[in-house]
C-alpha cells in the first residue's frame, strides 16, 4: 500500500523513502569522499612538505629558514585540506570563511601567546641571532640548536636532554651565542704561593701554552699577575682558541699547568687556617 490517507494530512511513503534513501546515499558518498581527501591531502602534504625541504636543504638553505619554512608549509597545506573536505560534506565555503572570520578575533585573544610565538619566530627567521647548530644561552637555558619550528626552538643540552622554549621567551630574553665567532678567549686562574718566584710562574705557563698547537698565535695569550690574594697569588691566562676547541683547551691547559707545576715544585695555596690554643693558669 504506497499511499496512506490521513484527514488533513496526505503522505505519499514510497516518495518519502526514495527521497531519504537518496540523500542518505548522497551523504553516505560525501562523507566518504571527505574522510578520503582528508587522507590523501594530508599524505601529499606530507610529501610536498618533505619535497621542499630536500630542495632547500640541496641548495644549501639555512636550516633555521628550512625548518621554519616547512613546518608553516605542512600547515598552510593541511589548513586547505580540511577545507576542501569539509565543503566536500556540504558545508558553504563562504559560510565556513564566515565562521573562521567570526571565530578569528575570539581565537586570536585566547591565543596572544602563540601568536607572539609566531611573531617571535619570524623574527628569527629574519635577524637569524643563532642557527642550527650552534651553542647558545637563551631563557635561562643553555644548549644546541637542533631546530626552530613556527612555535618553539627546541635545545640539545650537553647531557643530552632536549628542551624545548617558546620563541616569544627567547626573543624576550638575553640571547649569548657562543659560536657566533670563529675564535674564542679561554680565561684560566691560577693561585700560587707567595714565596714562589713569579717570574719562574710566568716562564712555566707561557711554556704550558706555547706546547699545546690548539692555542692561537694571534691574538697573543695574556699572562698576567691578576690580584695578590689572602693565600695566592693569582695569575690569569687568556689563550684563545677555535670556538670548536674551547672545552678541550681548557680542560687540556688546566691539567697541564697542574702537572707543570708539580714538575717545577711550584706549589698552589689552598685556603687554610692555624689555630693557636692559650691555656691559663688557675
């Protein structure tokens, strides 16, 4: 029976059924097709993103800007992705651009902090106050650079820990670049006895540091009385070095000078105190 008569009100079922069953396959098609190009789009984004970064990486694009470059890419190209499979279900792109717009400004102020991030990681980008690789100080935090994404820069630290900073943190803070140049100064302290002959000191360090190949010839290493302490006195040396050498030669010169000194019986103070006792008569 395809029609049923009801007074006042006349419903034809099959039609209905047809009409239902068509727009349920219709959706039904949509949607699939949605979930697929959300698959797909997000698959070629990938590759695009992977694509355009061996491209900058042969021609020897700074890391920073390749790694910030395709980390907005993948953005940008999973932001058109969702899009497209969106409108695919049948939501109106005017409508969807509306609503964006609309959502925008709320969006906007609940995040200042990452768009400040944002912000701040364009100015890097820009002024480049560090690159992969190098050795800075930034936020409190001291570290390798392994990567500067659209948000954060993430650190290596020399106990192999990876920290991760907010750009906007760095840009507001201090930022030291230990190997920003090529050459570094390395300052060492040393504390002698006082009846030591100064003289026989200076010749035993100037010697220490002329043997070690790693020191630079220019500038010159400085060897000088610094202070005439409680106990010591203390002499500064100032070598410089290749900033990759900087560990190793001051590690290297402390050890080298302690055993120089053992060698010339020069001896190194060590903050002590005498004690005299006064005993008194009953």
């Amino acid at each position: 029976m395809n029609e049923i008569k009801i007074p006042g009100l006349d419903i034809d079922w099959a039609k209905l059924f047809g009409e239902l069953q068509t727009t349920g396959l219709d959706l039904g098609l949509n949607l699939l097709a949605a979930i697929v190009i959300f698959y797909v789009g997000r698959a070629v984004a990938r590759i695009l993103t992977k694509g355009v970064r061996k491209v900058m990486e042969s021609q020897s694009v700074d890391p920073i800007l390749v790694s910030f470059v395709s980390s907005l890419l993948q953005w940008g190209l999973m932001a058109f992705v969702i899009i497209a499979a969106i409108t695919k279900i049948g939501v109106e792109t005017t409508s969807l651009i509306a609503l964006i717009g609309a959502a925008g400004l709320a969006v906007g102020l609940a995040l200042q902090g990452s768009l400040s991030n944002f912000a701040a990681g364009v100015l890097i980008v820009l002024f480049r106050p560090y690159k992969v690789g190098d050795w800075v100080e930034a936020a409190g935090v001291a570290g390798s650079v392994l990567q500067v994404q659209v948000l954060t820069t993430i650190l290596q630290t020399a106990d192999n820990k990876q920290i991760i900073i907010p750009n906007g943190q760095i840009m507001s803070s201090i930022i030291t670049n230990y190997n920003a140049n090529t050459t570094r100064r390395v300052d060492l302290e040393v504390g002698v006895s006082y009846a030591d002959d100064i003289d026989k000191v200076r010749k035993a360090l100037q010697e220490v540091t002329s043997a070690d190949s790693r020191v630079l010839r220019h500038p010159e290493c400085q060897i000088a009385v610094s202070g005439l302490g409680e106990s010591s006195v203390v002499f500064v040396v100032r070598p410089w070095v290749s900033a990759g050498d900087y560990w190793d030669v001051k590690f290297g010169l402390t050890e080298a000078i302690k055993k120089r000194f053992d060698k010339e019986g020069i001896s190194i103070p060590f903050p002590q105190r005498d004690v005299h006792i006064f005993q008194q008569s009953a």
